[in-house]
C-alpha cells in the first residue's frame, strides 16, 4: 500500500463537486482545502471544504489499493441548519456511488460513512461533516 492515490482522488472529487451546477449556485463554486479567513465582524459565506482523510491499506496478492476515509464539511455563517443540510445533501448526491475517474488507480466504491452537524461560534454558525470511504485500487 501507498499513499499514491491521495492526492488523484482528491482532485477528482474536487472536479465532481465543482462541476456540479446544483451546487454551484447554493456555494457559488466555493470549494477549498483549507479553512477561508473571514474578517472581524463579517459573516461566513457557505463554503465546502475537503479535508482529513485517514488511508489503509487494502492490498491483494495480484494488486496494491487503499481505503480512504476522508472527510467534506459544508460551513456556513447562518443561523440555521437547513441551507447547510441543503448543501451536504447535494454533497452526497454528487458523491455515493460516483464514477470519479482518478490519475492513478481504479475507484472500486465510494460510500457514505456518517455526518455530524453541528453549532459554532461566529463567524461560521453552522458546519456538516460528511465522511466518505473510498476503496481504490491499481487494477480494474
């Protein structure tokens, strides 16, 4: 096993969010790998993030893979819940069972795990944690 596939799926991902029009005009294509600085005083725009990821291996006699885990949260500075919800619905939609094409490797299967909404201090007042495994493999 290899960390090799990391980074191809990530950017995969990444493709398959932004190019969804759906979501598009609910984030206005704000899709990031890090945190977005919000000044003093100014509300968090609803943005996505792609982030931690834990990797085992899955290797086989005949071929090397991995399982990922990884994590897409949904932030948002509003005070409720439903237009973060809103957006992590269509972050699911987009992804369980997705024919993402990688740089390296086969996408065998990519499933949801779990999620966790939750409330924050301002600037960001909302944030759903999606976690999905993704199981990739060298061969087809």
């Amino acid at each position: 096993m290899s960390y090799e596939f990391s980074a191809g799926l990530q950017a995969a991902v990444y493709r398959r969010l932004s190019d969804d029009p759906d979501l598009a005009s609910m984030i206005g294509g704000a899709i990031h790998d890090a945190p977005i600085k919000v000044a003093a005083g100014e509300t968090a725009p609803d943005h996505i993030t792609l982030g931690e990821e834990k990797v085992r291996s899955n290797d086989t006699q005949t071929s090397r893979g991995a399982v990922h885990d990884f994590n897409v949260t949904v932030h948002s500075g509003r005070d409720g819940f439903e237009t973060v919800k809103r957006i992590a619905g269509a972050v699911c939609a987009n992804l369980i069972d997705a024919p993402l094409a990688l740089a390296s490797g086969h996408l065998v299967a990519l499933r949801f795990l779990a999620a966790k909404a939750e409330r924050g201090r301002a600037p960001e007042k909302r944030k759903v944690s999606l976690r999905f495994r993704a199981v990739v493999d060298q061969n087809i």
